[in-house]
C-alpha cells in the first residue's frame, strides 16, 4: 500500500508526506533543525505527534504517488510556515 500522510504536530502546525511502503514507523523526513526551532527543551521532553493517512492506493504508481504529495501540500498549505513543516513546493503567498 502507498500512501499521502498528514502529520500534526502539538503546536498545530502540519506535515504532509509521501510513504511508498505504508510503514507505520514511519513519521517522515521534515526537516529536523525547522522543527526544533519551534520547541524549547522542556517541550521535547513529552511530545506527542498525530499520523493521519490521508490517502491511499494499491496501485498508483511511485510518480502519481510524488504528484498527489505536492497536490495535498498545497491543498493543506503546509509549505506555508505558518501553516507547517513542508519546504517544497515553494510556498506562494498570493494575498
């Protein structure tokens, strides 16, 4: 199974990822040194984060897979950082 998942941090803010695997370790690959930005060291200490598949598939390929990931990236704004963790595709601000 592959699957596009959303990933909620406790401060609110958002991944969106890509698992070709369906791995249920897996949390993806956000860019770590962005994160801890956002938390001081007594916050690391009890730090709980919430995996949502968001779709799934048995059969689409690995490239539909990539152009679904940058569909809910940008549906979720989550490459907005405000809105969360995703640095690509480039966040757009259109207002």
């Amino acid at each position: 199974m592959k699957v596009i998942y959303k990933i909620t941090y406790p401060n609110g803010k958002i991944y969106i990822g890509k698992d070709l695997t369906d791995s249920i370790n897996y949390f993806g690959s956000a860019n770590n040194e962005l994160i801890e930005k956002d938390y001081a060291r007594d916050q690391k200490r009890d730090f709980t984060i919430h995996k949502e598949i968001i779709w799934e598939s048995e059969t689409a390929t690995d490239s539909e897979i990539s152009k679904l990931e940058a569909k809910y990236i940008r549906k979720f704004e989550s490459n907005n950082p405000e809105i969360g963790y995703n640095q690509w595709p480039k966040f757009k601000n259109e207002k």
